[in-house]
C-alpha cells in the first residue's frame, strides 16, 4: 500500500488498547476486525493507548504513535472516549493536517452522567472506578465536555462523522442495567454507557441496536436472535467503510446540506 494511500487508525476508548498477547495469540480491542480490514485490503493502524489517562494525555500518546508512519493522510475511526481524543489531536497537535476525517463511534461529544455517578457515588464499584479512572473520568463528565467543545472546536478543513447505538432496558444485558436506567432517568436514549444525544456530532450517520460494548465486537449477553445479539460488528464496520466512500463522493458532488450533516437514522 503506498504512503500516499490514507491510513486508517482505529482509536480505542476508555480503558482500551490495541492488542494484549496471550499464550497462541491475543486480544485484540476491536475483535476480527484486522483480519477483515485485510481481506479487503485496507491499509489500518490500531495505535497503543493509555487506557484511563486524560483527553490531553491520550491524544498526545497518540500524536506520538502516529509521529513515525510515513502516511500523509489519515482517517481515524474511533470508539467511545477515543473520538475526544481524535478531536483534541486534530485541532491541537495535528500541525501538518495529516487527519482529514474522523468516524465517532459511540463517543459522549457532551458527556456521559455515569462520569458523575463515578465521581461522586458511593459503593465498591464506583469507588474502584474513580481510582483507577479518575483522572478520565473527570474529562467525561457533562460539564467538562461542554468545556471541551468550547475550547476544541471541529477544524473547517476536516470532515465529522458520528455513529451511535441504543439497547432498551430490557434488551440490555443485567449487569448494565443500572447504567441503562442512569442514563434514560436524565439523558434519555443510551447505549449503557453513553447517550444517544451525546453521541451525535457533525454528519450524523446511524443508530444502531447495540450496547456500548458490541460495538467493538465484545458480547456480554447470552444470544438472543430477538434481540439481534450479537451484534454483528463486522457487518457494522463494513457499512462504515462504505460511508466513508459515499460520503465522500457526496461531498465532491454538493449533495450536503448547507450544515454538513445528513438527518439522523432511526435504529437498524
């Protein structure tokens, strides 16, 4: 694949990285997808990550993982906090405008009221949580993205796209519940972990029907066919791919509206 090709750099989310080696293989954040990204040819790149570092500490990991590839154009693709990442990247160290497009899977552009619950709640789970993530955990908060989005605002010279996913309650495997419940009690649609309103941004493609999880290939929940679980990942990133060339010819020929955004989908 030549240099000149763009690169796609799948950013991983919170607590995320890009492959754990284990005895005859490893782990991979997002599951089969290097294997289908090479029957298509596709050149990609899965950078490390700081798992539970901040926004500005995580995108300068990344800066420095990118530092090195010869490619001059980049596509980042990014699941969950790892699209604030690519945001905070794109307009603070990306001075060679390398990144010309970035696909948001699932990422809370405007907080997630977990973040609070996190920070402020008691029991065991939070409180682990708030010691291992703090310092994430206070960048994901509603109040602390609005900052965010004050400060970061999206380069005229780039293309947003976003993708978002949604279980109802009852879909959602048991131990997510809470979070479910959390999130609809104030914020209203979710994927258990992120609001489908805060999932928005830019050009807004589709919703999809799946937790936060499925969408980078990691079922919790028994299969159910009613419920479409799993969910298929693969088919979903194909379906981005393809996007990603049709969104690009529509640009190219003046079919976006004058805002740049495509009105939202219902679930599929």
């Amino acid at each position: 694949m030549s240099p000149r090709a763009p690169l796609l750099v799948f950013v991983s989310g919170l607590g995320g990285f890009d492959r754990i080696r284990v005895p005859g293989g490893s782990i991979n954040y997002y599951r089969g997808l290097e294997d289908l990204l090479r029957q298509q040819d596709v050149a990609a790149f899965f950078p490390p990550q700081r798992p539970f570092a901040n926004v500005a500490e995580r995108a300068e990991f990344l800066a420095r993982s990118l530092s090195g590839l010869p490619h001059d154009r980049i596509v980042f693709i990014a699941h969950s906090m790892g699209g604030l990442d690519c945001r905070f990247f794109m307009h603070h160290l990306d001075t060679d405008r390398r990144a010309r497009t970035l696909v948001t899977i699932a990422t809370p552009h405007r907080g997630t009221p977990i973040a609070r619950s996190f920070l402020e709640s008691r029991g065991p789970v939070q409180w682990l949580g708030r010691t291992v993530m703090r310092a994430a955990l206070e960048d994901l908060t509603e109040e602390a993205c609005e900052r965010f989005n004050n400060h970061v605002p999206d380069r005229t010279d780039a293309q947003y796209l976003s993708y978002a996913a949604v279980r109802p309650i009852e879909e959602t495997v048991r131990a997510f519940r809470p979070w479910t419940r959390l999130i609809a009690q104030s914020a209203g649609e979710n994927d258990s972990q992120v609001p489908l309103s805060s999932a928005i941004w830019g050009t807004f493609k589709a919703v999809v029907r799946a937790d936060h999880f499925e969408l980078a290939g990691w079922s919790f929940g028994l299969p159910n066919k009613r419920f479409q679980r799993p969910f298929d990942h693969l088919a979903f990133y194909r379906r981005v791919l393809d996007d990603l060339s049709l969104h690009s010819q529509r640009l190219a020929e003046g079919h976006a509206d004058s805002a740049g955004r495509d009105p939202p989908c219902k679930p599929v």
